[in-house]
C-alpha cells in the first residue's frame, strides 16, 4: 500500500471511530443540553440549540432543593461500597479455591458459578424479594446490599486470573513455610490487582445505575439509591418538568463518568490483561 493509500486508510478508520463517538454520546450532550431549558423549549415546535431565555443553573438548583438529592448519592456511594467489598470478600477466596485447590465437588461449584453467569438477574428479583421480606429487610440498607454479595462475574474473572499464576510459585511459597491465607493476600492478589480493579469498575457502574432492585426493595426516599430516587424526584415533585429532571440525572452520572475517566488506563489494562495469555 502506497503512503497516500495509507493516510486515505487512517482518515477513513478515524471518520468511521468519530462517527461512531458522536451516535454515542448524542444522548448524554442532548440531555444536558435539555437541563439547561426552560420548560416552554424542551417540546417547542421550532428547534433552537441554545434556549431562548437563559436560566443559568436554575435547574440544578431546583433539582438540589426539591428532592434529597444529596442523600440519594450519599446512599448511593454507602451501597456500592459495601456490596464492592463484600464481593472481594466472597470471590478473592472462592476463585483461589476453584483455580489452585483440588476439593472434592469442585466442579459443581464452578458448574455453579458457570450458571449463575447466565441468569438475568431481573429473574431472580421476585424470588429475593419474598427472601427479603421472609427476612424483614424490605427498606432497608442490608436488603439493598445483601443480594449482592455474591458475584458470579467476579467469581469467574478472578478465577480466570488466579489461573494464570505458575503453580511453581504458589509451591515455593508453601515450602518457606506461607500459609494459604498469607500466600493469597501476599502474593496473588498483587498479582491480579489489573483484574480486581477491573471488577471494582464493572461492579461499581452496574449497582450505581441499578434501578431494579433499589425499586422493588425501597419503599421510602430516604433509602433510595440514586436512579430510584430521580423516579421519585419526577413522580412527586417535577412531574413533566424536564430540566430539573435531568439536571438532577447529570449530577448523578458524572461522578461516575469523572471516575471512569480518571482510572480508564486502569480499567483498560485490566480488561486486556484478562484477555491476554
């Protein structure tokens, strides 16, 4: 290939990827777009890119003081956490088990995980949702948390990581004399730390923007996570009234989006170093 077919091939890939950027954050640019209209603009008949009366950050103000917005991202935060940290807990110790140990019925663990994988989780929210009330924890922090504990992704990922380690390493720990606990915190968690950050970013995106579950389990404002709680946001105080509504829903999203941003490079590495050999 000549060097002029090879810029014309560059700008053609470029084209295509910038197409591609622009389709995708359409939405989010049209939505703040929209949190920064007036009501009498966001279903005008006459299209105008910038609004025809300038209400600076009304919106946001309204979407501050008409709802408990801080709250619901104080709850959001406080929810995350802990189901993030519970999953380490459960699958750090699981996935070492299921990729070094050789235990009796280990394959039907795997087996397990393997179809815990497939099930939607929308599937199990009635059969939890009786679970949660049999055990009093409608409305609660512990019935938004609990649920969740477990995860078969992070189960799996891990499992796929722990693989990769040489078992010669995990037997010359042994013979200086490193217990199995001291083996996994000292050695093999550093070494699937691309994995785990991973994992703490897929886990984080899913159970901040889940609105499911926070639905079926809350019934009050004050335990709302944040999705929930812009639901009740436009049920009981803005109604059709949507640039509040999504002021509200921009300061939601972007602690997250300014995260992902800040820790892409990490999330990126992790992702290519469980798809590489």
């Amino acid at each position: 290939m000549t060097a002029r077919g090879s810029r014309f091939a560059g700008l053609g890939r470029h084209l295509v990827l910038g197409a591609g950027a622009v389709l995708m954050l359409l939405p989010l640019l049209w939505a703040v777009r929209i949190s920064f209209l007036p009501a009498e603009d966001v279903f005008s008949p006459q299209f105008h890119l910038l609004p025809s009366r300038w209400i600076g950050f009304e919106n946001y103000a309204r979407a501050l003081t008409a709802s408990p917005l801080p709250r619901f991202l104080l709850n959001g935060v406080g929810v995350c956490l802990a189901i993030i940290v519970c999953q380490l807990l459960v699958a750090i110790p699981c996935a070492y088990v299921l990729a070094k140990a050789r235990v009796r019925g280990q394959w039907l663990l795997w087996l397990a995980v393997l179809v815990g994988l497939v099930i939607p989780p929308a599937a199990l929210a009635l059969p939890l949702f009786i679970m949660a009330a049999q055990a009093g924890l409608i409305d609660t922090y512990a019935g938004l948390i609990l649920p969740w504990t477990i995860s078969p992704l992070g189960i799996f990922l891990l499992r796929q990581a722990f693989s990769r380690v040489p078992d010669e390493i995990i037997e010359a720990a042994r013979l200086d004399g490193l217990g199995e606990w001291e083996i996994l915190v000292r050695l093999l968690v550093p070494a699937v730390a691309p994995a785990i950050g991973a994992l703490i970013t897929i886990s984080l995106v899913a159970h901040w923007n889940d609105l499911l579950w926070p639905s079926v389990v809350v019934t009050s404002a004050s335990k709302a996570t944040p999705p929930f709680g812009v639901m009740l946001f436009q049920v009981q105080e803005i109604g059709s009234d949507y640039g509040p509504l999504l002021a509200g829903a921009i300061m939601i999203a972007a602690p997250l989006l300014a995260l992902f941003i800040l820790t892409q490079r990490r999330f990126l590495d992790g992702m290519a170093w469980l798809g590489s050999k």
